[in-house]
C-alpha cells in the first residue's frame, strides 16, 4: 500500500488539477503545513497584494481544502484612509509623494489559517482574517476579521451560520489535534475522522486523549 507523501505536488495521479500547497512555495513570507491541497495548478497567484516591504506573512495549517477560484487579499490592497485622497501616488512613476508611514495605513496584520479549514469556490479572504482550525467557508464569501474553531460561516459580508459541533466535541477535537499525528496513526485514525455518529467519535477521542 503507498503511504502519502506530503512532498508530492500532484497528490492525484495523472491530474494535475490539484495540488497540494507546500512543495510549490517560493515565497517566504507563506507558510503552509502538509497535506494542504488547493484545486489549481498553481497556488501563488491566489495570493494577491503581498509586497515584500510590508512583510506581512500568509500562515495556512495542515489538511486544509482550497477550492478553485479563492484569493487571499494581503495587506498591499490597503490604501491610505486617513487623508483626502486614497490615491496611492507613491506606488506610481513620476508622482512627488513618499510613501506614508506605516501608521497611515490600515495594516491588518498576518493572515492565519488554522488546520483541517475547508475554503470555498471563490472566496476572498481579507487582510488580517483569522480563521480557526475545522472551520468551513461557504463558496463566493467575503471574510474578514476571526472565524471561530468549527464555525460554518458564508455570505458578504461572511457571518456565522452555525458551528458545526457542540461545544463539548470542540473543546474534544482542539485538544486532540488529529493533524499533528504521525501518517501512519492518522491512517488508522480514518475510520474516526470520518465517522457520522458523533457521540461515538466523542467517546473514542476521550479514551484517546486520556
């Protein structure tokens, strides 16, 4: 039996359709862990407005699910806000302006996704959004701001529609951390991770875990 390799780039034989994220990387200020898959042949141009000058980072975690058409909008979309005019003069040849101190512009900060996050067709996360592990993003939304753990949000702008377990199971699966096992344990752990009867993966995970 083959064993998954988080280094491959095409996880799909004979399709290359969809990859996964981190053996393609090129630019440090990305971050993302294994088994992250995007479905495109390219992740990189999904990251759009991400000036090395600003050096603010895109974090994504493990086992993450991108679907086509999403973007990932750093914080060089940003225009100053503060002034009469938002016109970025001081990005074009020829206009006699500095560029503005950093705190003139409405930095967000880092992008961070946490792990096991299913992203939507088409959905556009904004600078600084925080999004938490298990969380799921409805196609052709807007994000900004925190998503909590096992949230399902959607829309524009993106609002809560549900959380996906009761609490109790969160608080479960957080301490857990199934992402941060080793292949071959997560292997096993399939029957588990993909079980509908979810008093029964709550006991199991509580046995697990004590």
């Amino acid at each position: 039996m083959s064993r998954p390799d988080p280094d491959a780039i095409h996880p799909i034989p004979g399709y290359e359709g969809e990859i996964y994220v981190k053996p393609t990387l090129k630019n440090p200020n990305i971050t993302v862990g294994d088994f992250t898959y995007i479905a495109d042949s390219e992740f990189e141009r999904h990251v759009t407005h991400h000036y090395p000058f600003l050096n603010d980072r895109l974090i994504i975690g493990k086992f993450c699910q991108i679907a086509s058409g999403v973007e990932f909008v750093m914080n060089g979309a940003n225009h100053q806000m503060n002034a009469v005019s938002t016109f970025p003069f001081y990005t074009l040849q020829g206009w006699a302006m500095d560029p503005p101190a950093p705190s003139d512009l409405p930095q967000k900060g880092d992008t961070v996704v946490g792990n096991d996050v299913w992203i939507g067709q088409n959905a556009v996360i904004l600078p600084g959004t925080r999004i938490g592990d298990g969380a799921i993003i409805g196609a052709s939304s807007v994000v900004a701001g925190e998503v909590a753990p096992y949230t399902v949000v959607a829309g524009n702008p993106a609002r809560v529609i549900r959380k996906r377990f009761d609490d109790a199971l969160i608080a479960l699966l957080l301490e857990w951390k199934w992402w941060d096992k080793e292949i071959d344990e997560i292997n096993r752990l399939i029957p588990l991770l993909t079980c509908s009867d979810l008093n029964a993966v709550a006991q199991a995970i509580r046995r697990l875990i004590s």
